[in-house]
C-alpha cells in the first residue's frame, strides 16, 4: 500500500461521521480519501457497505475542519480527461418533470421513477428503471381514456432493463422476453374496461411495436428521463475539463430528433455541496432546413442549394450536478428548443428525491426550481400517443 496510507479497522457502532470525528476531520473528506484508492467494490455512499471492515486513510493526520473546508477541491478526471462512472450501488429514487411548450402553451407530466444498477454484460452496464408513483399530466392524475390508455400500455414496460454503453449512451434493451410475457395480462386487463374500434386499434399499434425488439429500442428514444440521465457525461473531456461535440435530443411529435452542436464543461472545482457540475450549451446544427422540419421530414430535402430555404433556429443547454462518489446525477436540468411554425421548446428536470446534502438548483429564466425535494417527471410516451 502508499505510504501515505493506513488503514482503519471499523468497529461496531462505527458510523461514517464517528469515524470522521475520531479522526479530527469531515466525513466528506474521509469518504472521498478512501474511495480515492479503494477497490470499486469498497465504495463508500450514504453509508458504509456492509462487508467493508477496513477505511484507507491518510498516514498523516488532517487538517482541523475550518482549514480543510476553506479550501476548494478540484474535481480529477480519469485517463485521457475521461469521467468515470462508479455505479455498483447505485439505487435511487428520482423525480421528473418535462415541460413541453408551444407559443404560450405549456403542458406537462410528472411522475416518480427507480433506477437501479443491475450488471455489466460484456462493454454495457444493466439498469432497471421502475416507475413508483401514479402519473400526472398537467398536475392532475390522468382520467381522460387516451391518457389512461397510454399510461396502461406504457406499465407493460417496467421493471424496464436498459443497455448503457462505455459513454454512458443508452444502447438497448435487456428484458425484451419479460416485457413481451407481461403484454397478454395488460391487454386483458385493458380489454376488462374498454371496448371499440378506436380501442381496437390502439392496441393493435401497440402490438405492432411490442413484437419487434428493435422497435421498442426506437420507442424508447423518445424517453425524456433516459435521455436526458444517458447522455454521454461519462466520455472523455480533452480540453481542459471540456469537450464539444453533436448531440441529439428529441424535440418535435413525429419527427426524428434535432442535432445540436454543444459545448460541456466540467467546472474546475467542487461546488458547496461537494458536487462535480457540468454546464452544457449549444446550438442548432441540423442538416434539415426549417422547411424540412415543418414538413416532418427526417432528411434534408428543401435544404440544397437548388431549393430556397430557411435555416433552422434553436438552442440547447444543460446543467448537471453528480455525485462526487460514484458519479451519479443528483439533479440536472435540460432546455432544446426549435423554431418551425412557432418555438416549441422541451424542458426536463431530474431531481434525486433523497439527496446526500442540500442542493439547490434554481433556473430563474425558465422558472424550474429543483430544491432537493419532490419534482416529478413530464414525458410525452413511450410507445405510441
């Protein structure tokens, strides 16, 4: 082991902030010296692991409190300026909210949902997402039959298991033959309190895209909470804790998603709640002329130099706050907005609902406020509206 090291062998009773005041230091230092230089398995997060009997501290004493939280801790990335992602014991529960706006309407939907680190298969993680909270639309429990429907057909996802590659993109998913068993039981059910031919063929649709794997892959990339928590933070950062690159991200119904060209820094430090936070920002780089969008196409069409067209409007920007442990977002925020016939703007919030220390999170332009407590999510569907 380092010299610099030691090792404290953890009594019963012993509590991360026992330990932490034994040793004359805050339990944000001690937790982060350790899971420093132990294995992945040792990592420590609200509290230790229950086979874990030994704590690596330093062989020097620390600094008194007062001097040790003056000083600003600068957030280290891996090899090649890479943010590694430490999600063994990952469990957490997590409140959404998307906002989808049109000139001056603004609707939404807000739920609560469970992600679980489950594997690794080969190059790809596993996680479960669970819904665990009714959904709301518009702040109200959805009662029309559309949405009722939508919200019967969607359950035939969950336990949802999803394939997360090396960057922390979203590749696919794990459960495909536990989703497509669930399905006769939540037709039934459905068929139990609904009749017709509108019914009928709703189902049928449905049907159409739970019987192919891949479609329910392309459903899911339209699902604003995988998105916006699967979007490549865990890559490399080359230029001084920064990177830019094309992100895509769905913004308008029935047409495929809009490319934008952002920039994401990680700031330099931790802030005072010891989380690493990234800001994103960018513009519209799509090949599509605003005619394309208009039209719903998904390729260039009016957008040669044949053909007069627009050029197509709009912005995106992120902030994101991650464990400073594992790495995991305990709150981020996500605006895209496009401009066709009018500005149609998506914004998504993510809020851990049990958060290790206060945050506060506060975006006065959009008035989204996350504040370390319940904030639900807004999604448009999963499978077909």
């Amino acid at each position: 082991m380092n010299p610099q090291f030691k090792k404290y062998k953890i009594l019963k009773g012993d509590t991360l902030s026992s330990v932490a005041l034994k040793l004359n230091c805050n339990e944000y230092d001690l937790k982060s010296f350790h899971n420093t230089y132990c294995e992945i398995v040792d990592l420590i997060g609200v509290k230790f692991p229950e086979h874990l009997t030994e704590l690596i501290v330093p062989s020097f004493e620390f600094d008194k409190k007062e001097d040790t939280l003056s000083l600003p801790k600068p957030v280290r990335l891996g090899f090649n300026g890479k943010l590694d992602f430490y999600p063994l014991a990952i469990n957490k529960n997590y409140g959404v909210l998307i906002v989808f706006e049109k000139d001056n309407d603004s609707q939404s939907i807000k739920y609560e949902i469970n992600l679980r680190y489950v594997r690794q298969e080969e190059k790809e993680k596993v996680f479960e997402l669970n819904r665990i909270s009714k959904v709301y639309i518009n702040d109200e429990e959805a009662d029309g039959i559309a949405d009722d429907l939508a919200i019967r057909v969607a359950q035939v996802l969950y336990p949802l298991q999803i394939l997360i590659d090396e960057n922390g993109n979203f590749s696919g998913i794990a459960n495909y033959e536990q989703i497509k068993g669930r399905w006769e039981s939540v037709k039934e059910r459905i068929y139990n309190d609904y009749e017709g031919e509108w019914v009928e063929k709703y189902i049928e649709l449905n049907e159409e895209v739970l019987n192919e794997k891949e479609s329910i892959e392309f459903s899911l990339l339209s699902d604003y909470f995988i998105r916006t928590y699967f979007n490549a933070l865990y890559s490399e950062y080359p230029d001084k804790k920064s990177k830019t690159n094309d992100v895509q991200f769905p913004v308008l119904n029935d047409v495929s998603d809009i490319k934008y060209n952002v920039k994401s820094e990680i700031e330099e430090f931790y802030d005072e709640s010891n989380y690493i936070v990234i800001n994103q920002d960018g513009e519209i780089n799509d090949e599509r002329s605003k005619e394309d969008l208009v039209s719903k196409f998904n390729f260039p069409f009016y957008a040669n130099p044949d053909t007069s067209h627009t050029i197509a409007e709009g912005s995106y920007r992120g902030k994101y706050f991650l464990n400073p442990n594992d790495r995991s977002i305990e709150a981020a925020y996500v605006e895209a907005s496009v401009e066709v016939e009018a500005v149609e703007r998506i914004k998504v919030s993510i809020a851990n609902l049990n958060p290790s220390s206060n945050l506060d999170l506060k975006d006065t332009n959009s008035k989204v406020s996350i504040e370390g407590t319940k904030v639900l999510q807004k999604q448009s569907h999963f499978l077909i509206d």
